[in-house]
C-alpha cells in the first residue's frame, strides 16, 4: 500500500499537532505539577520533623510522668503551697497577723480596708488596704513580714511611702496587700 501525497500531508500535520500538544502537556506539568509535588515534598517533610518533635516531647512527658521522684517533688509543692492557702478567707485572721506586725514592728496604722476579691481560676484573691504612718527601717520590715508569712500566703501589690513635714521621722504609708484562698470548685 503505497501513500499518497495526501495521507503523507495528513500524517506530517497530525505529527506536527501531536508534537504540539506533547509540549504543551510538558509545559504544563513542568509550570504546575512539578511545582505542586515540590512543595508537597516540603510539606511532607516539615510535617514528618514536626511528628517527629512532638514524638521526642511525648517521650519527655512520659518520662515525666513515670519519674516517681518528680511526682513526689510536685506534691510536695502542692502541699506546701495549699497549706498557705486555706479553704475560705477569715478577715479576723488577717487582721490578727497584720496586728502582731505592727507591734513587733512599731507601725502605727489607722485603718485596714477590705477590697473587691477577684477569682484567679482555683485561687482567689482578697486585697486589703493598709494606712498608717511609720519609719523607714519599720517600714521594711513590715513588707518583709508580710511577703514572707509562713502560715498564710500574702503579696504587696503596691505601697507608697511619703514624707511628712509636720512629723519627719514618721512617715505616711499606703500599703495594699492581698491574700490568698484555694478553692476546688
């Protein structure tokens, strides 16, 4: 069977198209699927480092969790810490241990002032406002008293000292303070 002229320019065309569309599909997969599989092997590999980390971290917990020594270290804190932090607020008991303060201290107050207590998750919190007037050195040592109570947990938040002329060695004090409950609820 021989060709014709026709068949031959046939064939040549169909060549050239198919040539054509066999470069396009090149041209297309070297623009957007070569791209594509790139940053899916990126991706891939970003997420087998992550597995990887959180494997290594879960293992850490593990062992965390299973070191019978840290455990018993953190309960020992819990206890110490909830052992200052009685079950409800008792202003008389405050008010008691700020007196004996004062007296070993030589701070004259004038007034205690209960604030607005805030919930702090499991704690709550109770700030109480201290006036008076006192002496540098007594002063300090009322603040290093209250913040290192070893029956009740209790922080200054602020305090202002100021100097007054009528009286010079005694000056006027603010301090708040702020005292602490652990609820379970």
């Amino acid at each position: 069977m021989a060709m014709t002229e026709k068949n031959k320019q046939t064939m040549l065309v169909a060549g050239i198209l198919g040539g054509a569309v066999l470069i396009a599909v090149l041209y297309f997969a070297w623009l957007r699927i070569l791209p594509g599989i790139s940053d899916a092997r990126k991706k891939t590999e970003e997420l087998e480092a992550k597995h990887k980390k959180n494997v290594e971290e879960m293992k850490k917990f593990k062992a965390q969790l299973d070191d019978t020594a840290n455990q018993a270290r953190v309960q020992e804190t819990f206890a110490r810490i909830s052992s200052r932090l009685p079950p409800q607020q008792d202003p008389i008991d405050v008010f008691e241990v700020l007196r004996g303060y004062f007296e070993g201290t030589d701070v004259m107050f004038t007034s205690l002032e209960p604030g607005t207590q805030a919930r702090r998750g499991k704690i709550m919190e109770y700030p109480f406002t201290i006036r008076g007037s006192a002496r540098y050195h007594d002063f300090g040592q009322l603040i290093n008293l209250i913040e290192c109570n070893p029956e009740r947990l209790m922080h200054v938040t602020s305090f202002t000292l100021k100097n007054s002329d009528k009286r010079p060695s005694h000056h006027p004090m603010t301090v708040t303070i702020s005292t602490f409950t652990f609820n379970e609820n």
